[in-house]
C-alpha cells in the first residue's frame, strides 16, 4: 500500500503543476503522463521488451535474488502508475461530464 500512497502523490502533485501553470483541464493530461512514466518502467523492468531468445539467456542467467528483486521492481512500478491512472480518469469524466 506504501506504493500506491506514493502513486496518489505524484497524482496531487501533477493536480498542482497543472493548475499552477495551466488550467484543470490539463489535469487528465498530466496525471496519465505521470501514469505511462511508471508503466514503461514497468515494461522495462519486467523484460516484455525483449525478445524471447533474450528472455531465456537472461531467465539462465540471473540468479533467484536477482529475478526477485526485478519483479519487486516491476511490481512496485505497477503499483505507483494505477493511481495516477485512476485520478485521470476521475477528472476526464468529471471535466466531460460536469
């Protein structure tokens, strides 16, 4: 949960970037920016982006401490991109809606 507490921050400081250089409609924008940082270091992290020749001699290769501490990585990568998904999605259908 500590993750997902840290993904809310970076949320309500992308809510005051966005109202203190542009406007509220911006909000949506900026928060799902933040989002799309954290889930490509996720991809990046989890290794999608490469090839499954890759993915085998790196899978051969790292250790069981290593492989553990990559989806840690990725997982709390994950967990810090879902919030700012979330808000931006509350504030799209709000600013469209409202």
């Amino acid at each position: 949960m500590k993750y997902v507490s840290i993904g809310f921050i970076f949320s309500l400081v992308g809510i005051i970037v966005s109202l203190v250089f542009w406007d509220i409609h911006m909000i949506p924008v900026i928060t799902s920016s933040i989002g799309v940082v954290f889930l490509v270091a996720t991809l990046i992290f989890s290794g999608t982006l490469v090839s499954g020749d890759r993915i085998r001699a790196n899978y051969a290769t790292e250790s069981e401490e290593d492989r553990k501490s990559r989806y840690k990585m990725f997982t709390n990568s994950l967990l810090l991109a879902i919030p700012n998904f979330i808000v931006s999605i509350v504030f799209s259908f709000l600013l469209n809606n409202g």
